[in-house]
C-alpha cells in the first residue's frame, strides 16, 4: 500500500520537498515571474499511486517549465504581494497541523483572536472591531455587504436573515470607484448589480465627490443607504475622504463600509496612515492578507462593529453538534465558511517575525520604489504616466494618437511581460487602455527598478 509506505517515509518526502522549495525560492530572481501558459497536457487519474516520491517527480515533469516566480520581485500584475519566510513557516505548519479554524475550543480559534488582536493594533482600529479571516477580500466585501444588507432590513422593520428579501423595498449601495468584487458580492446577496448608483469622482481623480452624495443623500430623505468608500483603487491608489463619509453616514443614517484591501496597509506607515483618517468609525472594513502583508493565497480579514447583527446573518442554528451561537463565541458564527483552514498562523508568524517596523519599511520601500519607477516614466516622452503615483501602482500608457493607442499597449504590454523580466497588467483608467505596476512583494529592490526600466526602454518605439 503506497500510503502505509508513504507514512513510514513521511521524513524523506518532507526532505524531498523542502528540498523542491528551497531550490525554487532561490531561482525566483531568474525566473520569469509570469508565462502565458495556453495549453498543457492533462494528467490521468493513476488506478494504483505513484506515492510521494514519484509524485514529485511527476509534478516536476508536466508543470516545472510552467512554473513561475510570481512569490518573486519583479511580479507587480494586480496588487497582489508574495510571501515572507516567516509566513512560509506558518503556512507550512498550518498544513501540519490541519486544524480547524472554526473550533472554538481548540489553539486555533486562540490563535486567530490573538492574530486579529495584532492586526487591530497594526492598523490602529479601535477594540470594538470584531475581526475574522475570509478567503480572500471578495469574500470580505461580501461579508461586510451581507451585514450592511441586513442594517438595511432593520431600518425598514425586515429581517431579511429571518424572512428573506421579499419585503425589503430596494437596496442602494453608494459609491464612485468600487472594486468589482462589490458588484459581484451585490450579485451574491441578491441585491443585484444595477442597484449601484455610482456618485461621480472628483475632476481627475477616483476620489468620491461629495457634494455629489451629499446631493443624492438629501434628495432621499428617510432612505438608508450603503455606502462604499474606497481606501485604494486599484488603477490609481485614490482614496475616498472616509472621514467626511463617517459625518455623512451619521447624519443620513448609512451603513459605511470600507475596501482597504490593499490600501489599509497606509495605516503602518508614518507617512500615509493619514490617508486612511476617519476609517474607525466605519461599520465593516476589507483587508485582504495576500496583498501587501505578504502571506500566501487565500486570506484576508473582515472588521466589523456589530457582533449581535453579524451574528443574526452567519449564525449556524439549530446546529446542536455546534453548541448554541448565542452562548459561546464561534468563528463559524459570524463569517460565511464553517470549516476552514487556519489562516491565521501565518499571518502570526509573520507579524511577530517582523513586527510594525517590519511593515512599516515594506509600504514604505515599495512606495519610495513605485515613486521612482514613476519619475522614470514621466521622464521618457514615449510614455505618459496617467495619474500621480499616490502608493504603490503605477499607472502609464504610451504618448500616441488615440486611435493608435490600444494596439500599441498591447503590445507594449506584450513585450515587457514575455521579457520574463517583469510582469505587469493591462487596465483602463480615464478612457486610455494602460498599463499597471503593482508594487507590493516585500522582496523588491532598487536592483530590480532598474532591470525593468532597461527592459522597457529597449521596447520603446521612440518618435
Ligand atoms: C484585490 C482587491 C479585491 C478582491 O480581492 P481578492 O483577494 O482577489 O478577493 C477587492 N477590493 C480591492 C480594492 C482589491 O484591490
């Protein structure tokens, strides 16, 4: 039986892995951070197994000339960061130890609270915040909106938990530059896409306009709304001004929830926790993990401020094998997943292995080094940088006629991510295809700035 054989030799496929990983995390420098891969040939399911060393071997076969180093530097597609060593050991220790995230009378539960305790003093949160990790900021929008939608419910006597959605009278979410993920979590809830109504940006910016809410709020009087700030659009890294969305939802009665996915790690910073001023006094707020703390796939977190109505939303009841929800605290009471993986390690060990100041010099790097790769680019009269580089993306195009635009970052965008040097991503932003460089893996250096700026100037078609 391979897997009798399998457990005696567990220390050598442990060896035998370690070993993989160790030789791959040393490539990643050399390693083309992204490669189009179109096709592949699919692997059969195997009658008799192969057992972990053959495995291996197989998997090193059909996948190793795919593999990337998108954990490495010079990856900067999405906004989406690599992984710390300390992270790495969490991680790693997490599948050993295969615990269930959700029981609340095992470590794992302790550990979370304590991470989520570390994580609120991180962002500077004040203690009413109950935090909780989700799989990815997808799914903490969703669960942020499933709370907002139920606020909602109440404020027209409804509980739509209870009852469904049948007598609620329409749900408005409210926002200027909401990341998609807000569409499809309102596709989710049943609210339905249409039902956003977007309110216009500042004149050049991604930054709601105010006045314009203000103006759809008081033309509205007595509707409670949802409203949703961004903190860091993934084209431009705008911020809403939550502050003065914190006064506006107090004095129209609004749900405010907050997507500082990525950009809720301004708050380790000195120099742009400003950004963020006001995000206290939101009802619920995203923070993806994956992005710029530098864990691996899938985590983030949810903070929210209403423990009784998150609990009336996620609550498991009935479950008599899960203890009543009302008397003992349960994970799986206030988030969508039951079972789950324990996310949380990790992000513990990383956070101990490298603390605030850790943190706090991988914004600030990764920002100083967006800035540079910015002035290089608003430098070169070839390219045409589309918006301030406010944190950590990047966000350019090439300087010719309109109609010769699309094509030409296409295939500028092309060359640069077959170099195998860098990998960036193609977006849209004020009606001009572009490109974007996300900045957020903890291992980029002035080293690799320079690289890709070589790179992209040989790909230049000057006039
Ligand atoms: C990345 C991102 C999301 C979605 O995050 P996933 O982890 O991919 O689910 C949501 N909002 C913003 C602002 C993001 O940058």
């Amino acid at each position: 039986m391979r897997l009798t054989d399998d457990l005696k030799y567990t220390d050598q496929l442990l060896q035998l892995t370690k070993e993989f990983s160790s030789k791959f995390l040393s490539a990643t420098d050399k390693l083309a951070p992204h490669k189009e891969i179109r096709s592949l040939p699919s692997v059969s399911l195997p009658v008799a197994g192969l057992g972990g060393v053959a495995t291996l071997e197989k998997f090193r076969q059909h996948y190793g000339d795919a593999l990337t180093a998108a954990t490495g530097p010079r990856y900067w597609g999405f906004v989406t960061g690599g992984v710390t060593p300390a992270a790495l050991m969490g991680d790693w220790i997490t599948s050993v130890l295969d615990l269930n995230g959700s029981n609340s009378g095992s470590v794992a539960a302790h550990i979370e609270k304590d991470v989520v305790e570390q994580l609120r003093k991180l962002f500077g949160l004040p203690e009413q915040f109950l935090g909780a990790f989700v799989s990815g900021a997808t799914m903490a929008n969703f669960t942020g909106l499933a709370m907002a939608r139920q606020w909602i419910g109440e404020q027209q006597g409804v509980n739509i938990a209870a009852d469904g959605l049948s007598a609620v009278k329409d749900i408005k979410v409210l926002a200027a530059v909401p990341h998609s993920s807000i569409l499809k979590s309102m596709s989710m809830l049943g609210i339905g896409r249409n039902n956003l109504v977007r309110i216009p940006a500042i004149p050049n910016r991604e930054s709601i306009d105010l006045h314009a809410l203000e103006y759809y709020l008081r033309e509205h009087p007595g509707q409670s709304f949802i409203i949703v700030a961004s903190a860091g659009t993934v084209n431009t890294v705008d911020f809403d001004d939550i502050a003065a969305l914190a006064v506006l939802k107090k004095k129209y009665n609004c749900w405010l929830h907050v997507d500082a996915a990525f950009g809720g790690f301004a708050a380790c910073s000195e120099d742009f926790a400003h950004l963020l001023q006001g995000w206290e006094e939101a009802d619920s707020i995203t923070v993806d993990a994956h992005k710029w703390l530098n864990v691996p796939y899938d985590a983030a977190m949810i903070f929210a401020r209403h423990p009784a109505l998150q609990l009336s939303v996620f609550q498991n009841p009935g479950a008599a094998y899960l203890g009543d929800p009302f008397a003992s605290f349960h994970y799986s009471n206030y988030i969508p997943e039951n079972s789950r993986r324990l996310r949380a390690l990790p992000v513990w060990f990383t956070l101990q292995a490298y603390g605030q100041e850790g943190y706090r010099y991988i914004v600030d790097n990764n920002v100083r080094l967006a800035r540079k790769l910015g002035t290089y680019i608003a430098a070169e009269p070839a390219l045409k940088l589309l918006a301030p580089v406010r944190l950590c993306v990047v966000c350019f195009t090439l300087d010719v006629a309109a109609a010769e635009q699309e094509a030409a970052v296409d295939g500028l965008l092309e060359r640069i991510n077959n170099s195998g040097v860098v990998y960036m991503t193609r977006t849209v932003y004020a009606g001009q295809a572009a490109i974007r460089a996300a900045l957020v893996n903890w291992r980029t250096t002035d080293k690799d700035i320079e690289i890709v700026w070589a790179t992209m100037q040989k790909m230049l078609i000057r006039k």
